[in-house]
C-alpha cells in the first residue's frame, strides 16, 4: 500500500468541540472529519456534498504534530446575519472569546481506496494547488501545505512489542501505556466519522503527545513507512 504525505500548517487554527456554545474551545489538532474537509478542497468537491466521497471507509487518515500544541483566546464580534438587510446598519454585537491554536503545524498522512481520485489528489499535492482555498477550521484562518512524498507502507501486525508511534492513537484501556519522563500526555474524545447529512456517525477517544514526540506503546496493529515512520489510522 502506498500513502501521501503532506505538512499543512498557520497562524491560527480552530476545530470546535462539539460540546461548547458561547465561548467555543478548539481541539488541539485537526480531527479526521476536518481533514476530510480539506482535502475535499484541496480535490474540488463541493462543500453540500462533499462527505459522500469519505463514506464507508474509503480514506484512512492518520495525524503527527510537528509544532508543539499553543492556545490562546481571540476576542470576536458575532453579529445577527440572519435579520440583517443592510450590514452597515448593525449597530448590536456579541463578544466572545474563541480558543484558538497558535502557531500550529501538522503532518497528515493520507490514503484512498479510489485509485482516480488518489492519483489527482497525489497531482494536486505534488503541484502545490487546490480547488478551494485550504484553512485551519475556519475559513478566516488560511493555511499553506507542503507535499512531503508518497511512501510504501507496510501493515505490522504487533505482538505485545512496546514501539515508538509518531501519530495519534486510537486509545483504550488494552493498550499499554510505557510512560516516560519529559512528556505531556493528553487524551480527547473527537469525532471520526460524519455521514453524508453531516450528522456524526463515530466518536473516537485519542491519545497524544502535547509537543510532537514519539509514544511507546503495544499498539496491535501499525503501519511502518519506508522512511521509518510508524503511524496508526485513525
């Protein structure tokens, strides 16, 4: 099997959790449904209707942090659009403070069972272009992105050995944990999968390492890079 490798990374991110309302939180990294999302803009499908591309599985996704997780509070203005003739008129605004990541940079590693639409978006990647404009969550925090390769990969089955893992980890209680000193371990629940109205269809709990550095763990089932990377498919 063969995987795309690309960096994608901004000033500022934001990927709301599902669970905040007036003052919205921001998971630290981009969960699947948002790359999803962005490659569909990378690739042309239309934002209505782009989901039905990602249905049953065709696409495994895996994520790395490259720069360490930074958050900070961004004061905006809401503003009644939905009553709104004349935008110049709109005296009454709501304040908020949005989380936001600063400073953020990912590595995202991609395969699609779908060998036309993998070879365009391997042309798309290799050329440095997309459809639509590419951000980090919202539209207002525009990304750039850099095409690493595209690499062979290789399925492990593993057998209870402790390995370095370089990406985010599905996480439960039987996997093994080899806890070291000098890392900030963090663990969130995201969502994984959207169906094609939009509507989440899988949560998955995750397991990360806050600045980027590699896990030990007994993970059953990796995937090793010709590079030497080991990730795991969210």
């Amino acid at each position: 099997m063969k995987i795309l490798v690309f960096d994608i990374w901004g000033d500022y991110g934001h990927f709301k959790k599902y669970f905040t309302t007036s003052s919205p939180l921001t998971y630290s990294f981009p969960p699947k449904t948002a790359i999803y999302g962005l490659l569909g803009a990378i690739l042309g499908f239309d934002k209505n209707d782009y989901l039905k591309y990602f249905q049953d599985r065709v696409c495994k996704v895996a994520v790395k942090i490259i720069n360490p997780i930074k958050k900070t509070r961004i004061p905006i203005n809401y503003i009644d659009t939905k009553v709104a003739i004349d935008m110049s008129k709109i005296k009454n605004r709501t304040q908020v403070n949005l989380e936001v990541l600063k400073d953020c940079k990912f590595r995202v590693y991609v395969t699609y069972k779908d060998k036309s639409i993998y070879d365009k978006l391997k042309k798309m990647l290799f050329e440095k272009k997309n459809v639509y404009s590419i951000c980090l969550g919202l539209s207002e925090f525009l990304a750039n992105y850099r095409f690493v390769g595209e690499f062979k990969v290789t399925r492990i089955n593993n057998n209870s050995k402790i390995v370095d893992i370089d990406t985010f980890i599905p996480f439960d209680e039987d996997v093994m944990i080899k806890i070291q000193g000098n890392r900030q371990y963090l663990k969130d629940t995201v969502y994984n999968e959207m169906d094609s109205k939009r509507e989440v269809a899988e949560f998955v709990t995750v397991l990360y390492e806050r600045t980027g550095k590699p896990i030990k763990c007994d993970i059953s089932v990796y995937y090793e890079l010709e590079s030497g990377e080991k990730i795991v498919f969210l």
